[in-house]
C-alpha cells in the first residue's frame, strides 16, 4: 500500500510491514486502523477487502462496475516490464508472431460457438464477458465453446481474434464475480503484446522473431513465412516493425516479458471482478506461484487501482 499523500519520511512502520509481507494479512489491518483514524473510510475499506481476501474470507459480493475505463486507464493495467522496447515491439508485431506459430490444430479448429443453451454457467459466462467487454473498452471477439476440460478462458489468433471457453468452466461455474475475473484476463490478453507472451511458448516465441527479423531483411521474400507476415501487418506497421526490431531484441528477456505479461491480464481481471476478495479466490484455484499472488495483492494495495475502482472517491480526497 502507498502511504498517504501527505505522508513524510516518518510513515507509520505498517506501511513496511505491507510491502515486505504482503501475503500476511496482519499489516493490512494495521492499515484499517491507521486509516480510520484519519477519517479515510475508502482506503480503510479496500484495506479491511484484502486483509479479509488473504484471510480466506467470505466477502460480500463488489459494488456495483464502474464506467468504462479511458484509453490512459487501460494502458495503466500494464505491468511496466511490458512498458519497454521489448514490450513496444510486441505490441506491433504480436499477431504476426502468432500466425507464424499457431495455436495447436485442436483448440484452433474449435469452432461452436458458445450459445446460452451450452451448460448451467453459459448465461453468466456470457453476461460477464459482455459486461467486462464494456468496462475494459475493448471489442468482444467470436466466442468458441471449447471440448476440453478446464475451467480457462483461452485467448488465440488465427484469422481473428476469439475466446475459447473450457467444458468446465461452462458446467461447473465459480461466482459471477471470479466469472469477470477470468473475462477481464482473457480480454485483455487479447492485445497483441499479451497474446504472443501468453499463446506462444517462448521457443516459439524467439523463433517467430527470428523469422520475422529474416523477413524484415529481405522485403522481396516470397515465402510461406514472409506472406504470413505481411497478411498481418501493415505496410506502415512493416515499417515500424523494422524501426523497433533492433532496440527491442537487444536486451530480449521472454521470462520476464512472459511474468509482466501475467500480471498484467491479473491486474484487468481484478479490475473487472470489482475487488480484491474474488481475485484472489479465482486466482488461488489457479495454484500460482507466490510471486505472482504477491504482484496481484501489491496492485491491489496501490492508489493507481483505487483511483480505477473509485476514481470519484480517489479525487474528492485529491489523491
């Protein structure tokens, strides 16, 4: 948690206490008091939210969604190991990467679309990627029920974007709230940066732009590769492409971009779910690694998602 605007270089040892253990809940409800002292009601509730998510605890179900997030509000979700010339490169180029290498022929050719009829969560499956859509500002793509058994929302490009929805998912639902955590990280992967690190292994991953930077090179190639590339990207975008390759491979690092990659869909999917107590949940059942629970609680914690959740709140107390 940030300490208070005001706050000096003597802030209250809590506020140590959360970034250095941020899965302990103790700290957290340092901060309630600290902050119901002060007469912050809103802080003070998102911090009794997490203390009590950490806890395992039954939280009531989040407000009401807020409006739909502007264009600098949605960029803000990024995690800033994506807010590099890696990342710049990938942002451009990712659907290229990801038509060079393929989804697998099973998930790809999937292609029922996911009707209300499909099993007992369809219907909320469906409002919560309708209403998730809205919030994050971004187009909703050809829905696909899947035939495999898991409780994912899968984001793949093949000729277009779509979202492919697991059997489970579909027959044995979570909460409506753990429902829009799972849309937001799906949506938001859709972006073409998040869809090459979270759709392609990251072999696949570096030999997709060693093909592209072969291509790049050679503008009058008529290969297979080279075709695919330049169906994908535009003739300005090839331009760029070639501008971005050098800086943006120079300090390539696919663990870390893959890691950022992650914790930015989390990040989409805490927004969209309305609170920290479902995110965690829908999370948990994932069986992350601590390190990826410990960025999705920091981000939880931090006044760049208060002022998401309650931006009228956040500026009435000019923070």
């Amino acid at each position: 948690a940030a300490p208070p605007a005001e706050a000096t270089s003597a802030e209250p040892i809590v506020f140590k206490l959360v970034r250095e253990r941020p899965l302990d809940p103790k700290p957290y409800r340092g901060l309630v008091d600290h902050f119901d002292q002060r007469g912050d009601v809103t802080r003070a509730a998102l911090m009794r939210e997490l203390a009590d998510a950490l806890e395992g605890r039954d939280v009531p179900a989040p407000r009401v969604q807020r409006g739909p997030l502007s264009n600098q509000e949605r960029a803000g979700l990024r995690h800033p190991g994506l807010r590099t010339p890696s990342g710049e490169l990938l942002a451009c180029v990712g659907i290229a990467l990801c038509r060079l290498f393929p989804s697998p022929a099973r998930i790809a050719s999937t292609s029922e679309p996911l009707r209300a009829s499909a099993g007992p969560g369809a219907t909320a499956i469906l409002d919560a990627l309708h209403t998730t859509a809205r919030l994050l500002g971004v187009p909703l793509p050809e829905l696909v029920a899947g035939d495999d058994d898991t409780a994912n929302i899968t984001p793949l490009h093949t000729s277009a974007p779509r979202l492919v929805v697991g059997r489970l998912l579909v027959q044995q639902p979570p909460t409506n709230a753990e429902l829009r955590f799972h849309a937001g990280r799906a949506l938001f992967s859709l972006s073409p940066d998040l869809l090459a690190l979270r759709a392609l292994r990251k072999d696949h991953l570096l030999r997709a732009l060693a093909l592209l930077s072969s291509v790049l090179k050679n503008p009058k190639d008529a290969g297979d590769d080279a075709r695919v590339v330049r169906e994908s990207l535009s003739p300005r975008g090839l331009e760029r492409a070639a501008l971005l390759m050098e800086p943006g491979t120079r300090d390539f690092d696919a663990s870390l971009l893959v890691a950022a990659a992650r914790d930015s869909a989390n990040r989409a999917g805490l927004v969209a779910c309305g609170g920290p107590g479902p995110a965690l949940t829908a999370l948990r059942a994932r069986r992350p690694h601590d390190s990826e629970l410990e960025e999705l609680v920091r981000f939880a914690a931090s006044e760049r998602y208060l002022a998401l959740r309650d931006a009228a709140e956040a500026g009435r107390t000019g923070r």
